[in-house]
C-alpha cells in the first residue's frame, strides 16, 4: 500500500507500476474510512488484476474478484458429485453462450448445448445445466447443458426403476428387437427385456413373426435383478 486518496487506494507493485483499488472494488468495504483503514500504508495486500489501461500502463486492482476466484472452489465439489445447477442466459457469442449463476460468469460452449431452440430465443431465460471445469484464471466456469440433462435423466430412470416390482404390469412401447426377445420401454426411457419364450405360450421361432419395433404391448414384470427388468407378455 503507497498512499490512500479520495476513495481509492494506490499500490506500488512488484514490477514498479502503480495499481488502483477503488472503493466499489474492495471486498468487505463500504465507506472511505474503512477503506483507508482497512488498508494502511506500508502494508501488503494479495489483489487480482482487474483492468489494464493502455495509455500509461495504470492497473486497476480487485479484491472482489480475489474473493470470488477463493469462492470457486465451492463449485469443484459439485464437479466431483455430478451436480446440476440453475443459470440465467444473458447472451449469445461466437463459441456459445454467456450465463450468470450467483453473479459468476459461465460460459456454456456451443458443443455442449441440447437446446432445439434458436439460440437468441434462450437468451434471458434460466436453464438447467452442469458445472464441468472451474477456470481460475477468468473466474469463471464452464457448463454443459448435454451433462445435465443426461444426470437428470439417469436420476428420473434410477427413480423409476426403484418403485419396479415384481408382478407390476405395464403398456410398454417396443423399442428394439434383437434374436433372443425385444427390448420393451416402460417409461422414462427404463427399458425391459421381453424373452422370445416370455412373448407367447406358443414357440417362436423369429421374434419379428410376432412383434415389430413401435408397437405397445401389456406386460408384467417377472424379474428385478441390479436394474435389469424381465418382462413377460405370456403371463
């Protein structure tokens, strides 16, 4: 700290510049008088770099953003468990789009958007979407919308398939049809498989003679197994 004057304070730093630190960007400070006595002359401070101006080298300084970027941390944890969370778009740019979540910067990349919608449509709207990098140096982070819709999926399937029983029956719609049976979807893409012996009392030979992929079947539940569903349409 070199010298305290009208609500702001100035900095020699290491490479001999001058640095700024204006009241609106001290952390914790609301008045002059806590400014200058928070920073006393002579003392050292840790600051982030706010803004470089051209004309004369002059470096605007930041403990706001100090805090913030210390604050970040919080955020890696929800990395590490697969969380989600809520962000408002507030604009569109060239590799994607800018969010703000808590007054933090997410910048949600053009590859990682699962919106059918125009783009300029989301702008302004709060969207559901998945911290995965923490970018310290920008104190910012990066989002993905694809990450999140697919956690929210996972979740709705394990919700699902956790109230399955066995003797449950269900109008299911057949989504896939392999040699040994067909692949019959129940609900929230929980699919089951329906044994080419479980389709009729009577032996198949090709399960296509019977079913075909689109059409709804009644079945009952006869086996629940580390999330695998068995169906029957026999019984």
């Amino acid at each position: 700290v070199r010298k305290a004057k009208e609500a702001r304070i100035l900095f020699q730093l290491p490479n001999e510049q001058e640095g700024i630190l204006l009241l609106k960007d001290a952390a914790g400070i609301e008045n002059e008088d806590d400014l200058f006595f928070e920073f006393e002359e002579g003392t050292t401070k840790q600051l982030i770099v706010k803004k470089i101006y051209p004309d004369g080298g002059k470096v605007l300084l930041s403990t706001v953003l100090l805090e913030k970027r210390e604050n970040l941390n919080k955020y890696q944890s929800v990395i590490d468990n697969h969380g989600t969370l809520t962000a408002k778009v507030i604009k569109s740019i060239n590799v994607g789009l800018i969010l703000d979540h808590e007054g933090y910067s997410c910048l949600l990349p053009t590859t990682q958007i699962d919106s059918k919608e125009d783009l300029e449509n989301i702008v302004g709207k709060e969207i559901e979407v998945s911290p995965i990098r923490v970018d310290y140096n920008r104190i910012r982070l990066i989002v993905s919308q694809k990450v999140a819709n697919a956690i929210k999926e996972r979740e709705e399937k394990e919700k699902f398939i956790s109230t399955v029983q066995v003797g449950n029956v269900y109008e299911g719609t057949v989504k896939n049809i392999e040699s040994y049976g067909a692949f019959v979807e129940l609900e929230n893409g929980v699919e089951g498989l329906l044994h080419i012996s479980e389709i009729e009392h009577n032996r198949i030979v090709k399960v296509e003679k019977v079913l075909n992929t689109g059409d709804k079947v009644k079945v009952q539940v006869i086996k629940v197994e580390d999330g695998h569903i068995g169906l029957s349409r026999k019984v």
